[in-house]
C-alpha cells in the first residue's frame, strides 16, 4: 500500500518542516509515504469562501487516481486513539487498497465535489491546530501506527 498526504500551501517554518522530515523518514521504513503539496490559490484574498473551496477542490480532485481511497482530515469527521487508528490502517491494507490519500483541506475546508469524492473524513481533535501543524501531527501519528502494527516501543500505553 501506499500513503499519500496532500495540503493546500507550503509549510514556510523550518522547524516543522524539519520535524515532518525526519517523521517521512522514519515512516519510509515500513511505507511508501507522499507528501504533495498544492501551491496556495493565486488571489485567495479576491476570492469568496465558497469560490476559493471550489478552486482548491478542483486543484485536489486533479490529483487523484480512479482507485485512489480518499480520506479528508476533517473536523467533523470520526476520532481515533492511536491504536484504532493504526487498527484501521491495517484494515485498508488487508483490504487491498493500493493508495490511500489522506487530504488537509485550505483554510475553509473542502468543496462539497470533493466532500463528495470522500471514502471517509476523520478528525485528528477537536481542537483547532494551524495547517502546518496539522500536517506534522498526521505524519508523526502514521509513523506512530506503524510502530504500534509491530509491537514496536514507541508508543506507550
């Protein structure tokens, strides 16, 4: 299986994309692991909110494949412990899923096109967490599900 992160805009803080480094290093152990990034929206600020969720929509949908299984990092979505959710990624790969795409959306979420092409949302808090920090969350708790799939110590119970 392969696992392909995507998010709206570049991570501009050294530090947290130092530490998503060393976290994508580390998952390459045990997965194949994307980040792809889509470059902010040209004249975001000209843009209503529906308008600029439409445009990020399409830029998102453009990146994927028929069988790709989408699944959006969304406040609303279902919360997992850290065992469920490397629980659920074996799953998907019992299941057969060649790619998994895990989407962060712009900053006012995501197109109901691409709402629609959703397999399944989750939810990393409810809390609130910058986009930038969001993604290191996610690749930190990949790495993290991995480990916990092989009985390996760096999680603790």
């Amino acid at each position: 299986m392969n696992i392909k992160l995507i998010a709206i805009g570049k991570t501009d803080q050294k530090n947290l994309q130092a530490l998503m480094d060393e976290y994508q290093k580390r998952l390459s152990f045990y997965i194949k692991f994307e980040l792809e990034i889509i470059p902010d929206i040209k004249n975001a600020k000209n843009l209503s909110e529906p308008q600029q969720k439409e445009k990020e929509g399409e830029l998102i949908l453009q990146k994927l494949s028929p069988t790709d299984f989408l699944i959006l990092l969304d406040e609303n979505g279902k919360s997992f412990s850290s065992v469920e959710f490397s629980e659920e990624l074996q799953k998907k790969m019992n299941a057969g899923v060649k790619t998994l795409v895990y989407v962060i959306g712009g900053p006012y979420g995501f197109s109901d096109a691409v709402y629609q092409k959703a397999q399944q949302k989750i939810s990393l808090s409810k809390m609130t967490f910058s986009h930038q920090m969001v993604r290191l969350f996610f690749i930190e708790q990949l790495y993290r599900g991995f480990t916990i799939l092989r009985n390996e110590p760096y999680h603790h119970q």
